[in-house]
C-alpha cells in the first residue's frame, strides 16, 4: 500500500519503561509491522518516552523506535543517549509541550501524571488513558479542559475500555461514543468487574496481615506493583468507580461493582429495556491498550482470543464489604465530589508506599485512607492549585498515620 493511504499518528508515551508502557511499545511494533505488510492504514511514530529513573531502559527503546526528545523524572538519573533529553518534576509536561503529538498514553503511576494529563487536555492532544489516579485527582479540570479543546479520553483500563466498547450503538443519533461522554439515559447502571485479587478468599484476619509477597502474587493480572497492591485492597477498584464517574458521567447510583474470578467479563452496561451488554475478552492488556491507540478503527490483535469451549463458567458476586472497604469508601468520594477523589488517591499512594516499605500492615492500608477521607479539608477543589493542596494535605496526615 503506498504511503499516502497511511493515517500518521505521533505518540508520546509516559511511563515507557513501566508495565503498560512496554506493552504499548510492543503494540506499535505489531501494528506498524501490519501496515508494513499493507494490513492495517494506521502507523506511529513514537516522539517522545518519559520514565522515572531507568535511563539504561528508556535509551534503549529510544534506539529501536528513533524516538528524538526523552524525559527522565528523576532529575539525577544517568542516560547515555543521542536524543534530547528534560528532566525533573516538570519534565512530563515539558515533554508533551515540547513535541505535541497527537496521541499521548499516559502510563506513569500516581498523582505525578496530573500536570502532563491536564496539559494535553487543555492543548487537544488525545490521551489513551492508563494513569486513572490524575483523573481521580482532578477529573473535575482534565473533563471540562478536554470538553472545550476537544481532546478525546480513550480508555486504556480494561473495565473501561471494555464500558466504552460496551456502550456503542446506545447515542440516540447512532453516533460513536467517545468519553468524555454521558453515558446514554438508556443505561440504568454500569457495573465493573474485579477478580478479587490473591485474598477473595482468605480469611479477613489473616488478609489484615498479608505480607508484601502475598499481595503482589495477582491471580490473573500482570502488572506494576502499586496496580498490584490496589487490586489487592480493592482500592484500585474504588479509583476505577471515581475513573468511570468522569469519563463517562456517571453518579454513584448508576454505577456498580461485581467480583468476577475469571477476569473474562470487564463491564456490563445494563439497560433500561431489560438488556445487558457485556464486554468479554482474555485478561490482556495488550487487547485494550491497542483498542485505544486504533480506535475508532481495529486490527489484527496480539492477544489470544476467548476459547469458548475451555471456559467452565463465569462467576459473579457481589463485593464483601468488611473484606473491601475501599468500595464504599470510594462511593462515598463520589457522592461527596469536590477534592475527595484527591483525598482517596494521595492518601493511598503514601499508605501504599508504606506497606511496600514493610513500615505498615497491609489491613492498615485502606484504614489510613478511611481515616483520611473523614479528616482532610477538601471543599475547595476547583483549581489544580487547590487539588495539589489537597493532595498534599492528604499525603501529609497519611504520613502522620504511617508514623504513629
Ligand atoms: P509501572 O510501575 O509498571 O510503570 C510506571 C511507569 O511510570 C514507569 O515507566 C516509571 O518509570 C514511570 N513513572 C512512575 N512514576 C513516575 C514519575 N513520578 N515521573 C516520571 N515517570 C514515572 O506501572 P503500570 O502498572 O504500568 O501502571 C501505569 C498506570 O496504568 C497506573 O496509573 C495504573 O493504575 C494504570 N493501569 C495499569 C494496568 C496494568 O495492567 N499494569 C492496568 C490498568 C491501569
Ligand atoms: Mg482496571
């Protein structure tokens, strides 16, 4: 196929180096390699990767997909490299104003990606969304300043990839639905699923006193170890509400949440007619983090499809509360609105932090986010000023909590 029939796309991704960065840098491989072969009209190229520290890891990827600007988080970390290269705290928001891609994946961890986040909504790049915790934190300035510029929110987390996929077909004009969107009045409510993580089953007391190697064993995902911890408290499941309640517009009563071992089915949309539409795919992230860099068209995958006949069933549950407190909690953020998702979010990642230093139990983890919920001031969250203030509050009185 001669180039001219090619769609271009520049791609800036932060967090290369991570788990969903790899996965998305194997994903353009595969598909540039189907446009090589004339399979597939859409080919990237990558224009900028930002990681924190490992500068041996991110030189490497520079070299093998030509990538010009590089950013390195921490200000000291050493690179060898022809690339330019920024540095520091600012160096992901410098990075996608330096280069203006089209598309950024934003797969860095925590709170840190809300600067980048919120900058690419304000200019209208696209962003492939993977670091739920910057919209959690300030979904109510990254919606509006995508709204005005246009920018489009594409899911990467499964549950709302799979939601998205789910709620095609549902505009009443037939139209393609593209967060951030309402959801259609006809959806009564959207369930999310979880595995349950490594403790569905252990008893509450001995989860209260799992250790670090115990939480990070997840029974049916791969990923980075504060992904990991989160499924494994379940907080990553109180995010991914507060993530769904932004992209999609959605109140705490329209929302719900089903334990589902086989991690098969990511998201229910149920209908007002009596309908349900699901999602079902093989718990693989390369399937949505494609999907976000092809949308609104798809290609050939490199996930493994479903095999129907080896699926002895799909189970559901609903969510023990006294086991996973961080469901209500987070429910109660959304109700709550303001800077809570801010509070929910900063007090984790210390918490978190805390238990993967071995300085905290892990039952200690979603109490300290409880705790900090009913105490830190968060009313006045209407600037990123405001939120980072917030953030820092939290983050402050959960490492008084870590302390004491
Ligand atoms: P990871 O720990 O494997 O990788 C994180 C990446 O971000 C690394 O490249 C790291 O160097 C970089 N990074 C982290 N903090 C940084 C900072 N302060 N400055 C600059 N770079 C920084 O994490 P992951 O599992 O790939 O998760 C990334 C994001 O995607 C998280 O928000 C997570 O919640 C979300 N997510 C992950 C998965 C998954 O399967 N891993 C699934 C859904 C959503
Ligand atoms: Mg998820």
């Amino acid at each position: 196929m001669p180039d001219s029939h090619l769609m271009h796309r520049r791609l800036v991704i932060l967090g290369s180096t991570g788990s969903i960065g790899t996965q998305t840098l194997e994903a353009v491989a595969h598909l540039n390699a189907l446009a090589e072969r004339g399979q597939s009209r859409q080919r990237f190229e990558v224009v900028g990767l930002l990681a924190r520290s490992n500068g041996g890891m991110l030189a490497d990827q520079a070299a093998r997909f030509g990538v010009p600007v590089l950013a390195l988080g921490d200000e000291d970390g050493t690179i060898q490299t022809r690339a330019r290269v920024l540095r520091g705290a600012g160096a992901a928001e410098e990075l996608v104003r330096a280069t203006r891609p089209d598309l950024v994946v934003t797969a860095m961890v925590g709170a840190a990606g809300i600067p980048a986040t919120l900058a690419a909504a304000e200019m209208g790049i696209d962003i492939a969304l993977a670091n739920k915790e910057a919209l959690v934190a300030a979904g109510q300035l990254v919606v509006p300043a995508a709204r005005r510029s246009g920018a489009r929110l594409l899911p990467v987390d499964s549950e709302h990839s799979g939601l998205w996929q789910c709620l095609q077909g549902l505009c009443p004009r037939g139209e393609l639905l593209v967060p951030p969107t309402p959801a259609p009045a006809v959806v009564r409510r959207a369930i999310i699923t979880a595995s349950g993580g490594p403790f569905r089953t252990t008893p509450v007391e001995r989860m209260r006193a799992a250790t670090v190697e115990e939480a990070l064993a997840h029974p049916t995902w791969s990923m980075g170890p504060k992904n990991t911890i989160d499924s494994a408290t379940m907080v990553n499941k109180g995010l991914e509400l507060i993530e769904a309640r932004w992209l999609f517009d959605l109140s705490a009563d329209r929302l719900g949440v089903l334990i589902h071992p086989q991690s098969i089915v990511h998201a229910i949309a149920e209908l007002a007619d009596g309908s349900s539409i699901a999602q079902l795919s093989a718990p693989d992230m390369r399937c949505p983090i494609q999907l976000a860099l092809t949308w609104p068209m798809r290609a050939e995958g490199c996930a493994r499809a479903i095999d129907w006949r080896a699926l002895a069933s799909l189970e559901f549950a609903e969510p023990d509360p006294a086991r996973f407190p961080a469901i209500g909690l987070a429910f109660e953020a959304i109700r709550r609105g303001g800077g809570a998702g801010a509070v929910f979010n900063a007090a984790n990642e210390v918490a978190v932090g805390a238990f993967l230093g071995r300085c905290i139990p892990f039952g200690r983890i979603v109490e300290i986010v409880g705790e900090a919920c009913a105490t830190v001031a968060c009313a006045r969250a209407g600037t990123l000023t405001e939120i980072m203030a917030i953030d820092g509050a939290a983050r402050e009185f959960a490492a008084g909590r870590v302390g004491g």
